[in-house]
C-alpha cells in the first residue's frame, strides 16, 4: 500500500480539504475514473462526512506528473455542488519537479 493526497475544493464554499489516504501501489496508473473512486471510499466516514456520492464531468491524468484532476458534483439529497479534485503522492516526486521551471 502506498500513501496518497486528495485535495478537493468545494466550488459553492470554497472550503478545502486535504486528505491523505492509502491505496494500491499503481494507483496513479489506473484511469482517473479509479483513481477518484478510490479517494472517495477512503474519505467516507471522516469529518462527519458520510455517504458521498459524485458525478465526474471532466478529468485529466498526467503520467509525468503523477497527478490527476477530477471536476464534477457532489450529489445530495436536494443538491448538487460542483468539485475540484486534485490527485497525487503527498509529496513531490522527482519526475514532477519540472514544473517548477514555470514559477
């Protein structure tokens, strides 16, 4: 098992939270529908969150980088609220280190 990061911003509140959470070793690898699926069932149940359920508009995965980002909607009883996602290692890896070369 290896340690990963989900940062998911709420678009309504504009709250974050980072989530550490474990999953298979070659999660980055799967598709990015996997990867947030993943997150997801590790975050049920922390922080009073409960039963999350989503929809994913968009996503984009970059095997350089390691990361992956989901938008889409949390989906409630009487609501929808949009979502980002980031996912990726909680830290920085060598092959993604490049991006600094834009800062």
């Amino acid at each position: 098992m290896t340690r990963y990061l989900g940062v998911l911003v709420h678009g309504v509140s504009g709250g974050e939270g980072r989530y550490e959470f474990e999953g298979p070793d070659d999660l980055l690898r799967k598709t990015p529908v996997r990867i947030m699926r993943a997150f997801m069932e590790s975050i049920e149940g922390k922080d009073d969150i409960g039963y999350v359920d989503y929809e994913i508009n968009a996503a984009l995965k970059s095997d350089r980088h390691e990361i992956t980002a989901v938008i889409g909607e949390l989906v409630f009883e009487d609501d929808t609220q949009s979502f980002m996602c980031m996912l990726s290692y909680p830290e920085i890896r060598a092959s993604s280190q490049s991006v600094s070369r834009f800062m």
